[in-house]
C-alpha cells in the first residue's frame, strides 16, 4: 500500500486516515489514488468510518455501493466489527485497482458483499456467482485467535478473508472468459471434482503426506477451486507487502531499484523473488519481539508456478487482455 500526499500541508497520509493531523478533514479518492480535503463523502463515514468519496452528496462510495447486505445492529459488536470489515475491504479492492480489477476501466461484473454479523451460530463464509458472503464476526481478535487455533493456521486475519474470497470471485470472472478454465485445470486440477465431498475428505481425514511440496497451505490441498483462492490470495499478500516495504522508505539490495512499483512488474518470477528474501527478514525483525512471523509460510517450486501463473492472469484478466 502507499503511503500518500498530505493535500493540505506537509506530512503524509495512510490508507485509513480520516484527517490530517492538524484535524483537517479527508477522504481517499481511489480512481485519484489521492486524499481529497473536500466532500462529497461516502454516506458511512459517520456510520463505519469510511474514508472514501462518494460520487454525490449522500451516497455510498464505491466500496461501500457493493454491499448489498449490512450487518444486523442488534447483535453485539456488529457495527464495530463491520466498520474493521468494511475497511479491510478497502484495502483490497485498492490493491485489485493497481491491476484495474473493479475501477470504471473494467468491463466485467464488480462483487456483491453480503456482511454478517453471527449471533447464537457462526457465520459460513464464500463465494457463489459474483456474491461474497463476509463474517464480520471475525474481525473481533479474539474469536480470530481462536479459530486460528481450532483449525490449526499459521495466519488469520480479516484481510487475509477478503483476499481468499474476493479470489473466489476472481476465478468466476475468469471462467466466463474462453481461454482459461484449460489452462487452469492443467495447472491446478479439475475444479469439477465435487466440491463438498472434498472438503469432508479434508475436514476428516486432514491434507495428504507431502502437500507442503505442492500447496501454500493444508487448505489449499482440499480442492482445486481452494488451491486457487489460497494462491491469489497470497499472491496479493506478497505483492502488497513489497509495495508497503518500497512506500515506506525502507531499502534492500533485493530491490531493483528504490522507486520500484511491485504491481507494474511484468515478471512474476522477479517479483515472487524479491517478497520472498524481503519476508525473510522482516520475519527476522518480528521475532526480535517475539512475535509471529509476518509471513509463516514456505513457498515450494510448484507454489511458486502457481503464484506465477495467479499473477500472469490477475494483471492482465480485468481488461480482458
């Protein structure tokens, strides 16, 4: 993620500011990628704390404008954990803007998200025909944490969901398009295999012997349709990570140079590269704390075919190109 100009003074702005520091209010303009100091702003920033302009006075901006389904008020924690879910999407839907997924240049369908709140049972997330289904349950630490280590993960996060899901949808857009289901099922497998028979296997007997050689993760392992999710959504992971090292300031001989632009690299295979030995060390840093890795994952050479092969459509399919 970059980090911004201050349009009023000096200093910079995040990604989720809502004021500069000296109070002035703000709001991101994703087609801009700039701070505005002037509305309209999204009709939820009083609500969720949205930080992006709307097309009118009164309206949702364009993240906002996808959801279709809001949280119910009543259940405890809704509203705060949507606000956390609501920015979380942001985030991604900027980092697919780099690659002109879902901004005006892009012909195809945008998602439809359907945020949830759980009351007495939990809430099943997913992906069917362009219509993503968000737990905003999970945006609260603790209930992550825990499931984290139900299920046995090395990483769960609420932006690490959008990412996964959005994916989902992702592959749904590219399927509609003539040229890619052959070479996706020669890369990760039939996707026509069924789908809820796999996931039992997996729930039950857990991932098979070796899948670290061939998978990021023991979920990927579980069907062809996860596989891709999990790969897209490390590839964004990895990318995202580069382009925060480069924004702010921070320098490595890995790079190729200090202006270097993660989501313009054309080759895969140099940007999978230069995240990986920039991980590495931020790993190094973090256990400096004794805190988790930032990035607990090993990157095998058939995961790193696939992140390549994520990454040569992801930066070419939302113009159809």
């Amino acid at each position: 993620m970059r980090v911004f100009a201050n349009p009023v003074g000096a200093g910079s702005l995040w990604f989720d500011n809502l004021a500069t520091a000296d109070g002035t209010p703000v709001a991101y303009d994703p087609q801009a990628r700039a701070f505005l100091p002037m509305p309209p702003f999204c009709i939820n920033r009083e609500v969720i704390g949205c930080n992006w302009i709307a097309p009118e006075q009164g309206a949702f901006c364009r993240s906002c404008a996808m959801t279709a389904l809001a949280p119910d008020p009543s259940i405890p924690d809704a509203m705060p954990n949507w606000a956390q879910t609501e920015a979380a999407k942001r985030w991604v839907l900027d980092n697919l803007g780099r690659w002109h997924w879902f901004r005006p240049e892009d012909p195809g369908a945008r998602p439809v998200f359907h945020m949830l709140a759980e009351g007495h049972t939990p809430v099943p997330m997913g992906h069917v025909g362009g219509v993503v289904t968000i737990s905003v349950a999970e945006a609260d630490s603790v209930l992550s944490t825990t499931r984290r280590e139900a299920l046995e993960e090395p990483y769960r996060t609420m932006i690490g969901h959008m990412r996964h899901e959005i994916s989902h949808m992702l592959w749904w857009r590219l399927s509609l398009r003539d040229d890619f289901l052959e070479a996706f099922r020669a890369m990760f497998g039939d996707e026509r295999v069924d789908y809820s028979t796999a996931l039992q296997r997996h729930y039950h007997d857990g991932p098979p012997l070796g899948w670290r050689s061939s998978f990021l993760t023991s979920y990927a392992s579980a069907h062809p349709h996860e596989d891709w999710a999990e790969t897209a959504a490390h590839l964004l992971h990895l990318t995202d990570i580069t382009d925060s090292f480069v924004a702010a300031g921070l320098a490595s001989p890995e790079l190729p140079n200090s202006h270097w632009d993660p989501y313009m690299e054309p080759d895969a295979e140099r940007l999978i590269h230069v995240a990986a030995s920039l991980v590495a060390g931020v790993n190094h840093v973090n256990r400096s704390m004794g805190l988790s890795d930032l990035y607990p994952f090993v990157l095998s050479d058939a995961a790193r075919r696939k992140l390549v092969f994520v990454h040569n459509w992801l930066r070419r399919g939302a113009q159809g190109l």
